[in-house]
C-alpha cells in the first residue's frame, strides 16, 4: 500500500459506510450480482478441492463475495471460513444461506490483517479479492505466513495497474476531486438551495425580485451545470458526472415539499459518500500493482517459507483485463 494513506479510522469509516448499502463487492457498477465469468471459474477451481475438515481464512473480504461464492459451490460440505475486514461488516445475504453454510461462515469485522487473531497453522486455504494489497504487507505477508497451515495453499486476485479497474479509478478520482472542490460543484448546489427555496412562496419571490446575491448565486449554478456537461462529453468515464447532474435536479426538486435545511441535509450526505468514493478510488490506484510490485509480492511470499509461488494476469470474458492472480502454498 501507498506510503501516504489516510489515517486507519477514516478508511475503516468510510469502507463501513459503503458495505453499510448492501452491496456484494467493490464494482457494482460491472458486475450486477456475485463476479462472473472468468474470475468465478478460477475461484471454482481454487475451492474444488475442499471438504468439511478444512478451514479458509479470507482476507478483506468487504460483503463476503468469496465466501458467498464458496457457499454456493460447497453448500452441501462447507468447510470453516473466517472472513476478515477492517471495516464493519455484517452481510444481509448470509440469513437466506442454507444452516450449514450459515454455521460454517464466520465475520470478523474491525480486524487488520497486520494483526490476525488466530492460532499458527489454523487454515488449509488463505483467499484475498482485491483485499490484501490494500494493507500493510510488511506485517500482513508474515501473519498470512504464520496461519496457514503446512501443505496449505493461498489463493489472490490483487488489482494490476494497467487493468481497466484502475483506469476507472484514476479517472473517478478526478472527477471526484472536481465536483468536491471548493466552489465546485456540490458547493455551488448548496449555495442555490436557500435562494430557490424562496421561490416556493409568494413572499419569497418578491423578496427575490433583483436580489443580486440570488441571482449571482443561480448564475454559478446554470455556469456549473454547464460545465459538468461539457466535462462529460470529453471523459471517458462520464458516468459520476451525469448521475452528479441527475442528483442535483432531484435534490432541487425536493424543495417543493420539503424545508431548505432537509435538502441541505441530503446534499452533505451525498458529499459523505462523495468524499467516501474518492478515498476508495485514491486506494485502488495506490494499491495496484504493476508487473515489477507483482514480482516483488511474490518474491516476499517466497522469502517467507511459500513455495510453488506463481503470479500472472487475469482478463474478463470480455478481455478486459481484471487484475493479478497470485498463488502459492506451504510445504507440507
């Protein structure tokens, strides 16, 4: 991970509040349910040996998409799964699994892989979906080390660098940085609220009547609608642009049932999770790695004991490249 990262409590919070809405994984917008295609199957093959007297360790597991994914292929003989996550977790989708994989799957939310609370040589399997690269590796590589079991095997996808996943990201992260920006955006759609509250009621359209203040203010507004417009039509991924659009005329349109401080009070969260988005999308950038960091996470399995350790790229169907699958295992 990035040598500048923000502080543990303000990942941890942000992270919560996005698993908080119910989402699987961390690329909702590409994947609708569970991954598919061909990270499923290399998942499938990495879970077709297990059996009930083995035990899986998963790490930053977000809403559990790996261990979801081992329930549907193991229902009948789950083996133990310990899934961790820095953030606080604690997926709705388990309640409708059927009792065995509902007793077998176990959250740890609130828990660094720097830190892992269990037993040397605990787990047969250690899994990681775009989860590990996130945290400090120095001190998660060897506690990884220490609880996999001997002839236990370990099982990543990490993000790639020049993978469509970050190219996004780097994109979001700007246009993140340009709606959040002071006078940007979201502060001029603050800024028109209280004006255009006014214009609900008769007295409050006379008070508007040549309000310079008012008018200034719907004039940055109309210039910064504009400008999202003209932005989209140049980004490649102008997709947070035009839902910001789309937020706006909705927010606006609340004004005519509800009091100015109950629209303000939805902007600012629409801000929170603005500001959540660009603290995740600046990770995913940090944290990807490229063939050279690939090679080195390898090489530090390797120095901690792991042997057979393996590392190549992994492409969707659609051949969009997906991220590293690294792989390794614990002489016996």
């Amino acid at each position: 991970m990035s040598d500048i990262a923000p502080p543990l409590d303000q990942r941890r919070d942000a992270w919560s509040r996005y698993w908080q809405q119910d989402v699987l994984h961390s690329l909702p917008g590409s994947f609708a349910g569970n991954y598919d295609g061909a990270i499923e199957r290399h998942w499938q093959q990495v879970f077709a040996p297990l059996g009930p007297k083995d035990r899986v360790l998963d790490l930053g597991t977000g809403n559990g998409a790996l261990p979801q994914l081992l329930c549907g292929q193991h229902a009948g003989a789950m083996p133990r799964v310990d899934a961790i996550d820095l953030a606080a977790i604690a997926p709705d989708w388990l309640q409708q699994q059927p009792q065995a994989c509902r007793e077998a799957l176990h959250f740890h939310g609130g828990t660094t892989a720097e830190a892992l609370p269990f037993e040397d040589a605990s787990f047969t399997l250690i899994t990681s979906q775009y989860g590990i690269e996130y945290c400090d590796t120095q001190r998660s590589l060897p506690e990884l080390a220490r609880v996999l079991a001997p002839a236990g095997r370990v099982a990543l996808l990490l993000h790639h660098a020049e993978s469509r996943l970050t190219e996004v990201a780097h994109e979001e992260h700007r246009l993140t940085g340009l709606l959040l920006a002071p006078d940007g955006f979201l502060d001029r759609l603050q800024q028109i609220v209280p004006w255009l509250a006014l214009a609900t009621t008769p007295d409050g359209r006379a008070r508007l009547q040549g309000n310079a203040d008012a008018n200034q203010a719907r004039a940055a507004f109309n210039q910064g609608m504009q400008a999202l417009q003209a932005e989209a039509k140049t980004s490649p991924v102008p997709d947070l642009l035009d839902d910001a659009r789309q937020f706006a005329s909705q927010a606006l349109a609340r004004l005519s049932g509800q009091p100015a401080s109950d629209v303000l009070t939805h902007i600012r969260a629409w801000r929170t999770s603005l500001e959540d988005a660009r603290l995740r999308y600046a990770e995913l950038c940090a944290c990807a790695l490229d063939a050279d960091q690939a090679a080195g996470f390898a090489q530090a399995l390797d120095a901690l004991g792991l042997r057979g350790v393996t590392f190549h790229p992994i492409a969707h169907d659609n051949g969009m490249l997906m991220g590293w699958v690294l792989n390794a295992a614990k002489p016996a």
